[in-house]
C-alpha cells in the first residue's frame, strides 16, 4: 500500500534575491521542478538551459508567467561540448549580473546489459552524467572562486549506491558525480564555495515513463518505504534546501532523497 502524495509546499523565499542557473531543465523533470521551485523560492533572475529549442523556449515562458519579481532566461547549451558550456556560463553571469547558485541536472539514463553495451553507449552515458557535470562545475568554479561565494548542487542517484541490472552505466556516472562532489568541495571551500549533491531513488515523471517498462516503475516504487516513487518537487524541495543559507555549514554531501536505505 503506498502513502498519499503530500501536498505541495509553497516557497518560503529560500533563495530570496539569488541568481540560479540550471542545466536540462526544460521539459516536466527534477531540472523544470527546481526552475519552478527557484522562482517560487524567491530567486529574482534565473537562467535555465537545454539542448531542446522548443521545449526551452516553452519553459522558459511558463516560468516568466510565475512570478512578476523575477526574470528568466533560456539558453540552449549542450554540456558535452565545451565551448557551449563557456558559453552559457558567460551568457549566465552577464544576463544575471552574477551567478549564485548552480544546480547541475543534466544526465542521460538507458537500461541495457553490460554484454550488450557498446562503447559508444557506455560513453554517451558517462559525458553527459558524469563529464558533462565537471564542464558545467570546472566553468563556474572558475568564476564563484574568484568572487569567494557561491553554491552548486549536483543531481546524482542512489544508483550510485545501489545496485541494478542494465544500470552499469548511469550507476557508474552517478558514482562518479558523488566522488567529483566530494573532491571538489574539498578545492572549493578554500575559496567560500559550497558543493553538494542530492540522490534521488526514483522520482516520478513523463520522460521516465516514456523509457521505462511499467511493471519496472511499479517494482522500484514498491520498495521505497512509502510505497511510491517521489514526486519530482520533493527532490527539488532538498536542492532548495542545499542551495540557501541553511545548509551554509555542509559541503561535499551527498543527501538520499529516498525513503529506502541504500
């Protein structure tokens, strides 16, 4: 039997004045329910980016009808390509003004045997999820350091933790994703950065029903503790969380947002 879905909490202006970007996050995921969440949250500029042009350009006018005290800005960026990430980062601080926060969410899933995974599978996987996310934090390190401020959040997965058939691949990025938080918190704090990861189990959206079978969603869900998957505001509810001044003290975490131990 699972538990009811709770009701959805309103903003509490956890990002009050701030100027978040965040990366994939067009479309009805975890990266559009932390979009929606910043502006409710109180970030008065944000820059949202995608490789899909239509899908960004709809987010990006949904979440300018949100709020009237705070700006949006879509910027289409593909993270495996580094002169795109030069680029939105640049595009990010000059339309901001300066950058706060960083939530990095861009990642690529797939369900395949590792017998039967090619190269070019297994990589595509790992550029995205795992490199992708260093780009992405190599870039705006550059920029927090030399401003002594500023917080970025990592997306990875309780895969990362556990383990699952035909998961070799994303559970291996989102391992790595954990190991790349903790090791460049460590460099960051020197210089008043923070960096922090959250790891969902699993979190229920349409792009994760289009790809994944059924009867799979119903299995994982049955054995999280409330016998349901997460609704993708409550993952954005702990990012919220890691990215304001409550969580000024912790760097180098990775927060399950999972009501199953790993």
């Amino acid at each position: 039997m699972s538990a009811a879905i709770p009701p959805y909490v309103p903003g509490h202006n956890l990002l009050g004045g701030k100027h978040v970007l965040i990366t994939a996050a067009a479309g009805a995921g975890i990266g559009f329910a932390a979009a929606q969440k910043a502006v409710e949250e109180g970030s008065t500029q944000l820059v949202i980016s995608d490789i899909h042009e239509g899908r960004l350009e709809q987010a990006v006018a949904t979440l300018n009808g949100l709020s009237d005290t705070c700006t949006v800005h879509g910027k289409l960026a593909n993270v495996t390509v580094e002169d795109d990430v030069q680029a939105l980062v640049a595009f990010a601080e000059d339309v901001t003004g300066g950058v706060d926060i960083l939530i990095n969410n861009a990642g690529l899933g797939g369900s395949r045997l590792l017998v039967e995974m090619s190269d070019e599978e297994w990589s595509r996987v790992l550029d995205i999820t795992l490199t992708g996310t260093m780009r992405m934090t190599r870039a705006m390190l550059q920029v927090m350091q030399a401003k002594g401020a500023g917080v970025i959040v990592n997306n990875a997965s309780v895969l990362g933790w556990r383990a699952q058939k035909e998961q070799c691949h994303y559970a291996a990025a989102k391992a790595g994703v954990m190991a790349l938080t903790r090791c460049a918190a460590v460099e960051a704090a020197d210089y008043g950065v923070r960096i922090n990861a959250v790891s969902p189990s699993i979190a229920m959206h349409d792009f994760l029903r289009k790809t994944t079978p059924p009867e799979l969603l119903e299995q994982l869900a049955s054995k999280e503790a409330f016998g349901r998957a997460a609704e993708v505001w409550e993952v954005a509810n702990v990012m919220m969380f890691l990215a304001s001044d409550y969580a000024s003290y912790m760097t180098g975490e990775v927060v399950s947002v999972s009501s199953q131990h790993p």
